[in-house]
C-alpha cells in the first residue's frame, strides 16, 4: 500500500499529462468521426473546422472539459471504494457518543453479526467492528482518530499521549502538503498543459464571460 505522500505524486503526475494527452486523443477521435461518420449513424460528412479557429478552440476546450470530468469521476470512484469503513459508521453511533451507549452499541453489532451466529463470511466484519470499537472507547485513540484516520491504530507502539498522537499525525502530514505545495509551484511555472492549463484556461473564459 502506497503512502499518502507516493500517492499524491501520483495523482499530481496523473493530473499533469494525463489531461493533456486525453484531450488530444478526444479531438483527434471526435474530429476523425466528423468527417467520416460510421455508416451506421447515419450520419453526414462534416468538414473539421481547421486549426488555430474560433470552432477548432471550441471542440479543444470541449474535449478538455469532458477528459477532466471523467478523471475526475473516476479518481473519486477509486478513492470511494478504497476508503476504510468509518468506525462511528459501522457500529452506528454518533461522534459524540459517551462509553456506556458504545458499548451498548457493540453488543448490539455482535448479537446480530458475531461469525458464531452469521458465519466465517462475517469475520472480517466483526474484526472491524472490534477494531472500531477498542479505537473509539480509547480518548487518545479517539482524539487521533477523528484528526488522521485509521492509521493512528499503528502508532500505538509508539505515542502514548495525546501530544505524541499530534505530533505523530502532523509529521506524517507533512508529506502530503510538502508535496502539494510542490505540484502547485510546478503548474505556476509549467502550466501550459495538463489541470493547471484547465485552471488558467477557464478562468480566462469567465472573465471573457463576465
């Protein structure tokens, strides 16, 4: 599993050519088609507008526009389905719940789901539960918890405090927002293709608009 840092140069990397090269692709299809329909489509011939023209910058930022959607749609799709279950989700109790209605609420998830009474397919979720439930009931564990995630659960070895769980969280943070802060100097600088030409590009059409 990749960390947050490697994953966010990946997605800065991704969001750098592939649009760009998407775009390309798009147009040159789109175009292809437009002059020679598939039969099927019934469908006239249409003359391309030509290069560096009001009607060829129009179908680019079309393309473009459509390229960055789909990208878009599916980095959160993946980001969706990768996601870890939410702890307070899954046991079905509120942030602010005290100990007594989280255990209650635990008993209630095991009476209903232990893999004595639903099987072994149901272990796993029982696992998490129980994992949920010794992270939740725990106030430093629930304290960076709810600031980082559920990575926290493997810093237990080495924070015993609230402050080491801080301090562990913003560290491990720093990566993320390093590299970020990095990705935005580079498009300030090489912005002529990819999301930071999506950006610029669009905000001069606003301002055309307005």
């Amino acid at each position: 599993m990749l960390s947050p840092g490697a994953e966010t140069a990946l997605r800065m990397i991704g969001w750098t050519f592939l649009p760009d090269l998407g775009t390309r692709m798009l147009l040159r299809t789109y175009r292809h088609l437009q002059s020679s329909p598939p039969a099927f489509l019934g469908l006239r011939p249409r003359q391309p507008p030509p290069i560096n023209t009001p009607g060829y910058a129009l179908q680019q930022r079309i393309s473009f526009s459509v390229i960055i959607l789909a990208y878009l749609l599916y980095t959160s799709i993946q980001a969706y389905s990768q996601a870890p279950p939410n702890f307070y989700e899954l046991l079905g109790v509120r942030p602010d719940v005290d100990e007594g209605t989280l255990k209650t609420a635990f008993r209630v998830f095991a009476r209903h789901n232990h893999p004595d009474r639903v099987g072994t397919s149901g272990e796993s979720r029982f696992i998490a539960a129980r994992t949920a439930f010794d992270t939740l009931k725990s106030d430093r564990l629930r304290f960076a918890y709810d600031r980082f995630g559920p990575d926290v659960i493997g810093w237990s070895s080495e924070c015993n405090s609230i402050a080491d769980y801080l301090e562990r969280g913003l560290m491990a943070s720093c990566g993320f927002y390093i590299i970020s802060a990095a990705a935005m100097i580079l498009y300030a600088i090489f912005g002529q293709s990819g999301f930071g030409a999506f950006v610029s590009h669009h905000t001069r059409l606003w301002h055309v608009a307005v």
